[in-house]
C-alpha cells in the first residue's frame, strides 16, 4: 500500500502520531517510526513485503496483494479484527461485551419466531 501510494496521507498526517517522520514525537530515535519498519528502514531491517507475510501466514503473495489494494482503494475504509478460534489446548478469553452481544443475538432470535 506504501509503494503503490494507497495510504490517505492526509489521515495520517492528521491523526497518527509516529507514522512517518513527519508525525514523530521530538525525541524520537530517526527511522523509528512505522513506515520505516514496514519498508525494512527500522532497526531490524527486514521489509514486510507481501512475500515476508505469505511465509509467515502460508496465505498466497497474490492475494495479499489483492487485498492490500481493495483496502488501499476502499474510501473509507475499515478492519475490525476478530479473535479467532483459540490454539488447540486453549480457551477463549471473552470479553464482558461478548456475552452482551451473544445475549443481544438470542433476544433477536427469540423476538422472529414470535
């Protein structure tokens, strides 16, 4: 999304703080800001590229690529993330809205059979 100039820059500048150089709090060691360590820049040198998350996720290059660009392209645009299934010989840990949400659902269901 960096390379192909699909950030809202505008947004960034306005309302992240440590996106890129311009948004870094004084004192700030130079290239510790985000953009830097998503293009290899930062401490660790590693660039994030669609291949380093496809060996990392075992989800295809092309389409991370593909979503990156429906993300870049989307105005606005919005990830909610989810919490997944627990790791095997794990529980979930809920949250104190989930059983508000689960409650709220059975209520739905309950309300159309009526």
């Amino acid at each position: 999304m960096i390379n192909e100039d699909l950030v809202d820059q505008p947004f960034l500048d306005k309302y992240c703080v440590g996106y890129d150089e311009k948004t870094l709090p004084a004192g700030a060691p130079a290239n510790g800001h985000y953009k830097a360590y998503i293009l290899g820049e930062g401490d660790d040198g590693i660039a994030k590229t669609p291949q380093w998350a496809s060996r990392i996720t075992g989800i295809p290059t092309e389409r991370i690529i593909k979503l990156a660009r429906e993300i870049g392209m989307s105005k606005p645009a919005y990830i909610c993330r989810g919490l997944g299934a627990p790791a095997p010989g794990q529980r979930r840990t809920h949250r104190p809205g989930d059983r508000h949400a689960a409650d709220l659902n059975r209520q739905r269901r309950h309300q159309r059979r009526q």
